[in-house]
C-alpha cells in the first residue's frame, strides 16, 4: 500500500486526503495538531483541528476558515477518514489518525503522558504506522513530578521574599504558563504576576474553565512599585529586555525540560531550573510506541537518532520525517 503520510516542501502530506498536517508553508487544506507558532501559521486555505483549541488559533492566526471538530468524531477529507485525538500537549492539542482502506496512521504532533491539570490526556490510538515527536529523545531525559516542582517554585519564592528579590520565572506563554499556574494553585493563594505576553493566553484558558492560581498583570501595577517577594512569569524573550528593569533587585530562573541538564542553565545566565516539559521524555516516548502497536514508526524533530536506533534495536522498523518544527519547550 502507498504511504498515508509522505514528506513534502510545504510539510506532512495525506495524498489520499488531499492535505497536510501542520504545513510550514501555503497550502489548501491544513489539518493543524495544536496553536504552537512552530505548528500553526497563517496562509493555509482551510483550518481543520481540534474544536477545544480553536480560541487560540483564533487568537494566534486571527479571522481564517476554521473547520473545528470534536475529539474522536470522523470526518472526510478525500478518500480518507480522518479522527482528531487527545495528545496531552497544550489545551485543544490533538493526533491526527488517518484511516485508509483498513490502514491506519497516527501522526502525534507535539505530546506527552504526565498529568497536566489543564488538557486532555493522551489518548493512545492503536494504529499500523505512528509518526511520533522525538524533542527529548535521550535517555538523560526524565522527568520528576511537576506537584514537586510546582512545590519547590514556591519555596524558591519564598527564598526570595527572604532576600527582597523578585522571582522572576521564564516560561513559554502558550501551554508552559498556564500549567504552572494551574499546577501552582494546589500549594499557594497568592497571585503570580504576568508579562502581557502570558496574560492574553492565560484569559483563554480561563475561559476554557480551566483553574489556575490568581494572577494580576504586571502592566497594571504603578511605576516603581515594589515586586519584592513576588512571582513574576514572563517568556524567554524578556530576559536582558527593558521591561526587566521594573524590578530593582531579582533572582531568575526558567521552567523547561532543557533545565534537566545543569549546564544549560548555567550557558543562559539563569540562577535556578525547574523541570517542566509538555513534551513525552524518554521511557513515556518507548512507552508511548509500544502501546500504540505499531509495526513502522517515524520519528520526527529532535533527537531522532537515539530514539530511531533504540527502536530499531527492539524489532520495530523505524525512520526519520526532517520536519520544520521547533522545540517549543
């Protein structure tokens, strides 16, 4: 049988469905896996994806033709029946499952398997070839229990409280920040302060119903306020910006799986890491393979080769899609 999935210029292409998943370039019909910058852009023709992640595709890619669609419910694309289902990723990530002729492919998009307060799990979906990401594809990756994490933030605050510092927290602001404020809540009451960069995509998860810790904007405090003792969550791109400069004396740190190597932490400047990631580490991207029985696997962004040797090894034929994705985490 002819692949379901094949590597094209503008990105994963379903020939048999007449579309892409996740195009890095125009095309006529796009069936997108999350709201990632690396996942979702501008110019496709029609929108297909998961209906509890279209508020922010709205909010990223603006007016589009959108075509939202219910975990789990089929829909046809050209001769292909095409499902969308829980990845665990970010709020309305989604797998793509491509049923041809009783063949079934599962392209993953961005997932992982620990408990995330604020998405669907994944859902594991038996399928004959699985495209899986590979971000954290090393062994060295593995990750501790975000409550502990989300614990040791706070008393890190609190250190710094100590010390009349701010704790300023780095964190991406799409799926990262949400998380850590939803997970943050179960250990304190006292609000984070935001970057407008976080605020905007917190309001849509807030208004998803999802519970996170209280949170103010740091926009809206007074000039030459004092933030000492305080948690402010802001993106990598403010670090070293002008904006740093409200706050007069601080402690920084950043939340991120690449934070399970020391020496990434010290090469960024950062006084403190906390692993967080919402990507599968390395026994959840085995595990992941197994369960879903897969017989091929095609593995795509990241640290392919350890991932693509090791399951080879096990018996299971595997190769590599070199994909224009980043890693958002």
């Amino acid at each position: 049988m002819t692949d379901l999935i094949v590597l094209r210029p503008e990105g994963l292409y379903c020939p048999a469905g007449d579309f892409h998943i996740d195009p890095w370039r125009p095309v006529p019909r796009a069936v997108i896996t999350h709201g990632h910058g690396d996942h979702a852009r501008t110019g496709m023709g029609d929108y297909h994806a998961a209906a509890p992640g279209l508020p922010i595709l709205q909010w990223r890619l603006g007016a589009q033709a959108y075509h939202p669609h219910a975990y789990g419910d089929a829909f046809a694309l050209g001769d292909a029946r095409v499902s969308l289902h829980p990845a665990g990723h970010v709020l309305g990530s989604a797998q793509v499952r491509i049923e041809v002729d009783g063949e079934v492919w599962v392209a993953s998009g961005d997932y992982k398997r620990q408990h995330d307060p604020t998405c669907a799990p994944l859902e594991v979906v038996p399928c004959d070839v699985f495209i899986t990401e590979a971000t954290f594809g090393l062994p060295i990756y593995r990750w501790p229990d975000t409550a502990e994490v989300a614990r040791g933030i706070v008393a890190w605050r609190e250190e710094c409280a100590a010390r009349g510092e701010t704790a300023i927290l780095y964190c991406y602001a799409l799926g990262k920040a949400q998380r850590l404020l939803a997970e943050l809540a179960a250990h304190t009451d006292r609000p984070a302060f935001l970057h407008g960069a976080i605020d905007t995509g917190t309001t849509i998860y807030r208004d998803a119903g999802i519970p996170m810790l209280g949170t103010r904007r740091v926009a809206d405090e007074a000039r030459g306020g004092d933030f000492a003792g305080e948690l402010v969550l802001a993106p990598p791109s403010a670090a070293g910006s002008p904006w740093i400069r409200r706050f007069r004396k601080a402690q920084q740190g950043f939340a991120s799986g690449w934070m399970r190597i020391r020496g990434n932490r010290r090469r960024r400047n950062y006084d403190r890491g906390f692993v967080v990631s919402d990507h599968a580490d390395w026994p959840a991207l085995l595990r992941t393979v197994r369960e879903t029985g897969a017989r091929r696997v095609i593995a795509t962004h990241g640290a392919t080769d350890a991932l693509v040797r090791a399951l080879n090894d096990a018996g299971i034929a595997t190769g590599v899609f070199r994909t224009d994705y980043g890693g958002d985490d």
